[in-house]
C-alpha cells in the first residue's frame, strides 16, 4: 500500500523565502507544461535534500480553484477549494485577489530558493504571468517588521500534522493541505509613532520578552484576543503559519506576508472574520490600522503522491 506523502506544509520556518503566485494563460500547452511542473516541484525537492540536506530546503506548491477546473484535475474539488470571498468589516477589509498557482520557496541559504525560482520561471513563463514575487528574510529572533515576535501561537509536533494537513474528514485528498495568503503593509511612520507600551496593547505581547498579556489587562480589541480562536466546545484551534517580513527602505515599503497552512479553511476563515468584521462586530483587529492587506488568495496544497500523479 502507497503511504501518503505530504508536501513541506508543516515545515518551519527558514531564514530565505521566495513567494511566487501566478496566473495562467490559455494556452495549448498549459497542460503538458503544467504536468512537467509537477514533475519539476518534486525533482527539487529530492535535490535540494540530497544536494543540501542540513538546509531545510523545500518548495511548496499551492493550486487555486479556478486553475484547477482549467486543468481538469480530479473531481470533486477538495471541500473547500473555492475563490475566497473578501471579509468586509466596518473599516478594514480582507481583500480577495486572483491566483492560480503559489510557490513558498524556503532555505537557509538564499541561492538555493534563487536557483529553484529560476527554473519554475523558465518553465512557467510560456503559459503564465508572475503577478506576485516576494523574497521575504528572518527578522532578529523570528520578529515581524513591527518589531514583535511572529508565530509564537503555532502547533508544534504532532499538532502540526493535525492542523496543518487534512485527515479522514475528506479521505481523496487527505494529507493535502489548504493555503491562504495575504500580503500586508505597514505604516511604520503611524506605528513608530505609539509609545511601546501602546505597541503592546495593540499585539497583546510583550515587545522585548514575547510575553502574553493576562486576560485581565490584554485588550479585547487586541490582535492576540481576536486571531487566537475556538471552537465551538471551547477547544482551540490552530493553524500553520509561515509568515515573513520582506521590505524595501528606499521606498518605504515594509510588510508581512502572512501564510498560512490548514486542515480546514474554515479555521483561517473564522480567524480572518474575527480579525475584520470584529468580535463583537465592530470590535476588530487594532492591528490593521497599520497593517493592510492588499492580496488575499486561498489555494490546495495536493499530496507529493498526486503531484506525481499530475506528472503523467
């Protein structure tokens, strides 16, 4: 019997990332491309692990709803594989942007997920556009452009696996994964602006030692009150971010691209509606007052198994 092999989703994070999202072209040869794509995504991954095999090196490729009716991959769809539908709140909104297919290139040493971009480019660019490149880097101890650590509520161990790759819920396409993604700017001339202290009322941390304010004094409003979520028994539920700064001084362009890599969309989705529309509606994310999301993209991570499949 075949054992089910994953894509990196659960990995953590590196100190280099690439971020591609493309859009494809109808083409004639879209299918054969795409089908030497796959093949491609798995002959890197095995490279780079021969090759590298202390670099934690991978790539992880993501495909959105509408690319994969085009390609005429396997039906039904995963689940909950549709267009995601923005979140509009009273201020600030979740934005939905187009996509088709997501590359999350990590390594610890850049020219490795450089050498991976440019082969996924060579290949992709007969039949698709890049419409987002981002090379996203570690910040000091894991922090955010802002200055607060990043990821310090991810599942660790087993719990990666539980929350990070779909289970018996959906037996086709268990082991997948779903991925949403968001990129954010910030206005750091407004955050640099608050006194630390009312930095931290806006994360819920502690700036210098990461940690968590009581429940008693954390803000309701707060980004750690609202994007920490339950169920509907209480328990918590999680997701697997993989989040990286990336910015350019000289323009004034600094954010976070948040990524993010589920079991179930419907966690990420309650997370998002609490984070915009508020809980109570109304009481949002203080957070996004300084940090915008302009894109917002859900994708399906396949097995390593259909990849294979899809290769022919």
């Amino acid at each position: 019997m075949n054992t089910t092999e994953s894509q990196n989703v659960t990995d953590y994070p590196n100190s280099n990332t690439i971020f591609m999202v493309w859009k494809l072209h109808d083409s004639p040869q879209l299918k054969n491309v795409f089908q030497e794509l796959c093949a491609l995504v798995l002959n890197l991954n095995n490279s780079v692990f021969n090759r590298f095999p202390d670099s934690r090196a991978s790539c992880v490729m993501g495909i959105g709803a509408d690319a994969w009716r085009t390609l005429e991959l396997p039906t039904p769809l995963p689940k909950e594989l549709v267009s995601f539908e923005e979140i509009k709140g009273i201020k600030h909104t979740a934005v939905s942007t187009p996509g088709d297919l997501h590359f999350h290139l990590r390594a610890d040493n850049n020219s490795i997920i450089f050498d991976m971009a440019v082969e996924i480019s060579g290949l992709l660019s007969s039949v698709a556009e890049s419409i987002l490149e981002i090379h996203g880097f570690k910040y000091w101890d894991a922090r955010s452009i802002l200055g607060f650590v990043d990821g310090t509520e991810n599942p660790h161990g087993e719990d990666r696996d539980y929350f990070g790759k779909i289970g018996d819920e959906d037996p086709e396409y268990k082991g997948g994964s779903y991925l949403f993604v968001q990129k954010y700017l910030h206005n750091m001339d407004a955050w640099k602006s608050l006194s630390t202290e009312d930095q931290e009322k806006v994360i819920g941390r502690s700036k210098e030692n990461d940690i968590e304010m009581s429940d008693a004094v954390k803000p309701s409003n707060s980004h750690i009150a609202l994007a920490n979520i339950e169920g509907e028994n209480g328990e918590e539920l999680k997701i697997v971010r993989d989040n990286m700064p990336f910015g350019n001084p000289s323009t004034n362009e600094f954010g976070t691209y948040f990524i993010a890599y589920s079991s179930t969309f419907a966690t990420t989705k309650k997370m998002l509606t609490q984070m915009f529309i508020g809980d109570p509606p109304g009481n949002y994310d203080r957070i996004l007052d300084f940090s915008t999301a302009v894109t917002g993209t859900l994708f399906f991570v396949p097995t390593r198994n259909m990849l294979d499949e899809f290769s022919g």
